[in-house]
C-alpha cells in the first residue's frame, strides 16, 4: 500500500511540476519530465511484479529495482532533450538512479517509522 501512496504522491508532484511549466510554455520540458515520471512508475511497476514483490510490505522491496527504475528515468530524459549528448545522457543514467531511486527506497523503508511518530504527536 506503502508504494501505491508513493507513487500518488509523485504523481501530483509532477502534475504540479507540468502545470507550472505549462504557464511558462516550456512544453518540451513538459514532455521530458511527464515521459520520465511514467517511465520510473512503469519500470518500477513491471520490475516489481516479474519479481513478485509488486504489493509487498517496504522491507520487503529490493533496492535494485528503484536503481533499475531511476537509471532508465535517466536515459530517458537524457535522450528526449533537445539537444542530445553522451556525456549528459551518461550522466543521467548514473546520477538519477542515485537521487531518485535511492530517495525513494529510503523513504519507503522509513514511512512506518514517520507515520507513528506522526500520530503520536496527534
């Protein structure tokens, strides 16, 4: 339920994200962030399910499948850019799957903890 919570959330961050981009009128942007967001929930998703972990408890979700997920985020967004490089594209694949996939997990593995530290305050 954890990751189906998450991906909502991440949802309505690139909702918001493509909004504010579209009142600037920065449509490849838009592209390039709306086909990276659904690439990362795809993978993730696919990887997850061929696994058999889709639906699994956070401690349960292997941390090479957000990696998986965040590197191909980076290759997607490297090469959807007007201007293509190997050198970015390169360093997309390697940097996201740091931030993203990585930030991700950990959250994923601490939202129990924030959540009854959160109602305790209640």
């Amino acid at each position: 339920m954890e990751l189906i919570v998450s991906i909502g959330l991440l949802t309505a961050v690139i909702m918001i994200a493509d909004v504010s981009l579209a009142v600037q009128g920065n449509w490849p942007k838009i592209l390039r962030v709306t086909l990276a967001a659904a690439t990362y929930v795809a993978i993730l998703g696919m990887t997850l399910r061929v696994i058999g972990r889709f639906g699994a408890p956070p401690a349960r979700l292997p941390v090479w499948a957000f990696l998986l997920a965040g590197a191909a985020v980076g290759l997607v967004s490297g090469v959807v850019r007007p201007e293509v490089s190997a050198p970015v594209v390169i360093a997309s694949a390697v940097l996201t799957p740091t931030l993203l996939g990585t930030f991700h997990w950990i959250a994923l593995q601490r939202w129990s903890w924030i959540r009854a530290r959160i109602t305790r305050r209640g």
